[in-house]
C-alpha cells in the first residue's frame, strides 16, 4: 500500500504545476509553489535537515541571478535597451533580412550577459514596440518576436550562469561555471546557429524584404532619462555613455568566470557588480537604491526555494530511483550514449513537467547513478541541454516558464500567434537543433581531453 506521504507529495507536485501554468487571475507562481512545498513538508517527505542542504544549494545562485536583474533594472532606468532598439533598427539599413539576424543576436547576448527570463521580460516588448512602429503586418513580425524567443531562452545553455535552475544544478554536480563554460559553449553555439538557420529557412518567405529606416516612438524622453542631463546633451555623448556602461557590464560577467575559476564565490562578484552599478546610477541620475526594493522580483527566491523543496521530496519518495533503473542501461554504453538519451530525457521530461523541476530532478538522478567524473559531467551538460533547448519543442503547454512569460508579452501587444502556429515552427526546429547539440556536445567534449573518455 502506498504510504500517504508518497500521494501527498505527488498531489503537491501536480497541484502546484497545474497552478503555475494556468495562473488563475493572474496568481504570482510563487505562490502555489509555496503552498506545495508546505504541504511537501507536512508530508514528512522533505526533513528540517533537508532544508538546511537546499538551503546551501540554491542561495549561491538564487543571490547571484537576483543581482544580475538589479544590473537589467538598472540598465533599463538608463534606457539603455530602447537605445540598443534604436541601434538595431538603424543598423538593420531598411533590410528585413538584416533585422532578423540582428535581433536573434541581440537575444543571445541579453541572455548571455544578463539571464533568460531577463531576456525574454525585457527584450520582447522593445522588439513589439520596434515592429509595431515600424507598421509590420502581424504574419510580418512573428518571425522576429518567435525566433527572438526562441533563442533567447535557448541561449541560457551556453554558460550556466544564464538560467537560475542551471547554476542551482551546478552546484549539485559540484562543477565550476568556468569548466562548465569550457565543455559547453562551443556546442551549445553551435546548436543556436542550426536552430536560427533553421528558423530562417523556415520564415524566409515571410520575412519582409524592406522596414522603415527611421522608426517613430523610440526617441522620447521618457525612455531616456538621460538625455535632460547637461553633461549628455548629444546624442554622441549619450551613445558614449552607453557603450561605457556595456563594457562594464561585460567587464562584470568576465569577473563572474574569473571568481569561479579561483574558487571565489561567483554571487560576490555579481552582488559587488550589480552595487557600482547602482552607485553609478545615483551619482548620474540622482535614484537613489531604494527603488529596487520594490522594482526586484523578490518572488524568485521564493519559488527557487519552493521548488527545489517540492523536487526534493519527489527525490526522498523515490522518483529518482525509478529513472536510475530505466536510464542506467542507455547511459553505461558510452558517453555518446549518454548525452542523446540524457538530452533526450530531459527534453520529454520538461514537456511533460516544466524544464525547470525535470532539470533539478534529472540532475538528483545523476548523482545518484555511480557515473565516472566525466560521464557524470557530460551527462549533466545533456541535461542542460535537453531542459533549455529541447523544453521549447512545448507539444503540452509545460515545457518553459520564459516561453509562457513570451507568448503573454507578444498577446498583450497584440501580435496574434496561436498555440498550433507555434508548435508547427517548433516541430521542424527544435528536435534537428537539440539532437545536433548533443552529438556535438560528445566529439567537443572528446577533443578536450583528447579522447580518453571511457
């Protein structure tokens, strides 16, 4: 007979997935993520000692994802992203073509210096605000605002500080952002390429051969709160200041690997980056911190918190046991194996769930699975792979938080595009996109320590 404590965790789990999928009157997810953890612990599946390992494991990353947003907030004061959405569209010269190149770039690298959720928050109602001004008929701007989605939650793969749920997966696997970036850029770019060429092919008869040069509605001083200031009255000036304030920010994310590679705490770095940041702004700007007291989604560490307490206690009655029986076989063989069956779990796992709880109870698997160092490692970066970029195939409604986040951004600036016009792009992309990554994954890895893998 099945022990109450097992259905108590399993409802809580399914219970608290339903809630923050469907968001009843616009719930905040955290909430129903608090409430399943609760019941998690009434349950008796989760112990106070338990709490104290969680603890340890997410505050590293839950810190140092939460002062990468102060640094966005900031930046978003500056009207640094409207800036960028000027850049874009005036080095796009009036090429359609040009434009969708831009703005895939211009997601990857908010991910990458910022995060993706981020990304997706911030960049995609800039995109809808470029587009609808530039007067694009609706068919005309799916291409940029899918694709633009797309790969700026993908783009979280690269380097694991882009996703909260990634470093927290590090730490389990007690591997350092500066191997992880070593072992997994160089695949996990390579797979954004086929997956944009593909997007490509797939909207280049949609995609409008000319946009507007000029573009109304980006230059008001509301978005700018720098331009009233006397020491940047130019428009000079005021690209000068920007590109200063983008090589700091560069600057900060450098140090990010630098600290890890030393066996510094990488949430110190973020946390000291993100405080210059905020002086900067006080002594140009003359706003004050305090704003960021209600301005930060403080919300994150508590769903951070909630649901690795609910995954955990999925781990306690058993979960991961169950998948160490059924994996165990595929991954022993080789670590090709590895990769394509863990990647390819992962991205089944994630549709099913949500990427965020099937990475954390993919990586638990893991550890729990007798693997070799580099097999434990290649394995997890499958993971990885798997929960960021095959989560996106979305065939349920599950697959990832930022996807969810994107499709209510672009509804509520009224660019229609249904659930089927999604999964029909994503169908053709994702599963040739996710596969070639982890293929190249194996033989990248291979070179890097000269092929003694087995």
């Amino acid at each position: 007979m099945i022990q109450p404590m097992v259905w108590m965790t399993i409802f809580a789990f399914v219970t608290t997935l339903i809630f923050i999928l469907l968001r009843p009157r616009g719930v905040n997810e955290a909430i129903p993520a608090t409430i399943g953890a609760i019941f998690v612990l009434i349950s008796g599946s989760v112990t106070l000692t338990d709490l104290r390992v969680i603890t340890e494991t997410i505050s590293g990353a839950a810190i140092t994802i939460m002062a990468t947003i102060v640094m966005a907030i900031v930046l978003e004061s500056f009207g640094f992203f409207n800036w960028v959405a000027e850049k874009l569209a005036a080095k796009a010269k009036g090429s359609g073509i040009r434009l969708f190149w831009y703005v895939n770039l211009l997601c990857f690298l908010m991910t990458l210096f910022f995060n993706n959720d981020g990304s997706i928050l911030i960049t995609t109602p800039i995109l809808v605000m470029l587009l609808n001004n530039m007067g694009l008929k609706n068919h005309q701007k799916i291409p940029y605002l899918l694709s633009g989605g797309l790969i700026a939650t993908a783009s979280s793969a690269p380097i694991g500080v882009s996703n909260i749920v990634n470093l927290i997966a590090l730490k389990i696997v007690d591997m350092d952002l500066f191997l992880h970036t070593a072992m997994m850029f160089v695949p996990a770019t390579l797979g954004l390429l086929l997956l944009v060429g593909l997007l490509f092919l797939r909207f280049k008869k949609v995609i409008p051969k000319t946009v507007p040069i000029k573009v109304s509605g980006l230059t008001q001083s509301s978005y700018h709160p720098l331009k009233p200031n006397p020491a940047y009255s130019t428009e000079k000036e005021r690209s000068r200041f920007m590109r200063n304030v983008l090589l700091f920010v560069f600057a900060v994310r450098l140090s990010l690997f630098a600290a890890s590679y030393f066996a510094i705490p990488v949430s110190l770095m973020a946390v000291i980056g993100s405080l210059v940041l905020l002086g900067w702004r006080w002594a140009y700007l003359k706003i004050t911190p305090v704003d960021m007291l209600k301005k930060t989604p403080w919300y994150i560490l508590v769903f951070a918190f909630s649901m690795y307490v609910i995954i955990y206690g999925l781990h306690n009655i058993g979960l991961t046991n169950l998948l160490i029986d059924f994996m165990r076989p595929m991954v022993s063989g080789s670590l090709l194996h590895a990769s394509v069956m863990m990647g390819a779990l992962l991205t089944v796992l994630s549709n099913i769930f949500n990427n965020h709880p099937a990475l954390m109870v993919g990586t638990l698997t893991l550890m729990n699975m007798d693997l070799s160092p580099l097999a434990l490692k290649v394995s997890y970066l499958a993971n990885v792979i798997g929960s960021d970029m095959g989560s996106l195939l979305l065939l349920l409604p599950m697959g990832t938080l930022a996807t969810l986040m994107w499709m209510h951004i672009v509804r509520k600036g009224k660019v229609m595009i249904t659930w089927w016009e999604y999964v029909k792009i994503t169908f053709v992309v994702i599963p040739p996109a996710t596969l070639f990554t982890l293929v190249v994954l194996y033989y990248w890895v291979s070179w890097l320590f000269g092929g003694v893998l087995q």
